[in-house]
C-alpha cells in the first residue's frame, strides 16, 4: 500500500469511538461529508470493510477493531508528540484552541478574545462550542472551560469561580404579566424549561414545588435558544447572574431564592503548560472569567 494520510487514521479511530460519521466530525472539527470520505478512501487503500453500514450506525469489523487499536495507539504517538512540541513553544504567535460550553463560547468568550487579540495580535484563536468534555489528551483543544473538574490525572485544572444562577425574565415579559414575588407566585407565570434534560424538573422539586414538564409553556435543551428565549418575553427563566447583569432587557428575580451555582474550572494538559502562548491564552482566561462571575 502506498503511505497514506495520517488523518485517516484519527478518523478510523474517531468513527470507532462514536459509531456515527456526525458524532466523529463533531469530535474531528470537520464536516459529515469529508469523514465519509475519508472511511471510504481508507478501506480502498487497505482492501479491507473496516465498517459495517447500518441503522444503527458504523459497526467496526474484526479487521476494522483490529486496525483501530493500531491507529489509537499511533494517534497517541502523535499527539503526544504534539503536546511535547507545544510545549516547548516560546512564541506569542500561532492558534491556541480552546474548548467551552456554548453560553460561554456564545456570550462571554468573543469579548474576551477581542481584548486578547488587542493584547496579542499573533495568537489565533480557535473556538470549540461544545458542552461536552472534550477530549484534552488528543489535543481536541488547548484549554477546556467546564463547569465540572476534569478527572484525568495528566490534566491540570484551575478553579476559577462559582457563577451564580438567577430566575429572571426581559422586562417587557414582566410589564405585561406582572412581577412573581415569591416562589408560589411562579407556578401562575409562564416558565421557560428544558424539553428532555429533567433538570429542572428536580430542581422545583427540591423547593418543595412539584411541577409537570406542561408546566414548561417554552422548553428547549439548547443553552443559547434558551436563553434568547428568556430575552423575547417567552415567560420566566434561570440564567447565569453575570449574563443578566450585562443585558439591559432582562431582570433577575427572587433574589431569596439560593439556586445552584455553576462551579468554572480552566483546564489543559500538562505537556502544553510551558507553552507561553497557551499559558498566556488561559491567565487571560482566568482573569477575565474570575471578573465576569463577580459581576
């Protein structure tokens, strides 16, 4: 066989991981289509069906899981070379890729990044919206911001800030329905929940107000839509305080209310640490996040 793409490989091993072309693009950064195609030009050079197609997805074959083992432990290789070599970066100059929720990604990172770009005009940023752990040990992304500590020991990870959450509606919501001034005053507004995530559903609970999922007259499980939710007058909604506090058209409600905070942590693996460029990215980070949840 004639050398191929390395990128091939990563993706043999993203498809395996997730059984699905959609679910390894997200985890590729790439498109649905160009992961097609890169199965499908593997198995030509091969010779061999790596996949069996199916409704339930791609289903790796003997030679298939076989061949995945081979090329997660190159792509390993690889990344840990790449880690070393990031490490060893000196210059304020290249892209830094960082990984966070889509809130953040959406609401409080642009900001951020514009002031850094200001700072260092040589560092490219990279953008990965996403509320699921990404994957730091491949180099999925530089630095994670996740509301949850990362586990794995070859991570290192900062506590950043616990970001409050509040009720909270636009103010043209509550010219028209009126102020709730307690809890029970709730059940008689329109509310904004989550469609499948149960969430909500526990947290009424826990205040001693049981609610069905109808009781959600607007539900959706996307943060973002949620949130322009709350800012078009859909009813009342929860919302991180710092986010409402820079929104003129919405107003946090119940202050009495202690709803549970969002614990921020800045997390990067150890190999990238002494990259200046990478550790100049996350103090920026830190600084700036640990000003937003005081806000």
């Amino acid at each position: 066989m004639q050398p191929f793409d390395w990128n091939l490989i990563r993706t043999l091993v993203a498809v395996g991981e997730t059984g699905s072309l959609s679910a390894a693009a997200r985890a590729l950064g790439s498109s649905q289509p160009t992961v097609g195609r890169h199965v499908d030009e593997l198995e030509r050079a091969l010779g061999v069906k790596l996949f069996l197609r199916g409704r339930r997805g791609y289903e790796l074959t003997e030679a298939g899981a076989a061949l995945m083992e081979r090329g997660r432990a190159a792509a390993e290789a690889m990344a840990s070379l790449s880690l070393q070599a990031a490490g060893r970066e000196e210059r304020m100059v290249g892209p830094v890729r960082i990984s966070a929720s889509e809130m953040v990604s959406a609401f409080v990172l642009p900001a951020i990044t514009a002031r850094l770009a200001m700072d260092e005009p040589g560092i490219e940023v990279e953008i990965v919206a996403s509320d699921r752990v990404e994957n730091l040990l491949r180099r999925d992304a530089d630095i994670a911001i996740r509301m949850v500590r990362p586990a794995q020991q070859e991570l290192i990870a900062k506590k950043v800030a616990d970001i409050p959450l509040r009720f909270c509606a636009s103010r043209a919501y509550l010219a028209r329905r009126g102020r709730p001034e307690s809890g029970r005053d709730l059940l008689d507004h329109d509310l904004i929940g989550f469609d499948r995530n149960d969430q909500m559903l526990k947290g009424f609970a826990a205040f001693g107000m049981p609610v069905a999922r109808s009781a959600f007259r607007f539900r959706t499980d996307n943060q973002i839509v949620y949130w322009q939710a709350v800012r078009a007058g859909n009813g009342v909604g929860i919302a991180q305080g710092p986010l409402i506090a820079r929104d003129p058209d919405v107003e946090a409600l119940l202050p009495e209310f202690d709803l549970p905070s969002l614990p921020t942590w800045i997390a990067m693996h150890r190999d990238v640490r002494t990259s200046a460029r990478i550790r100049r990215v996350a103090d920026v980070l830190f600084d700036a996040l640990r000003a937003y949840a005081a806000t």
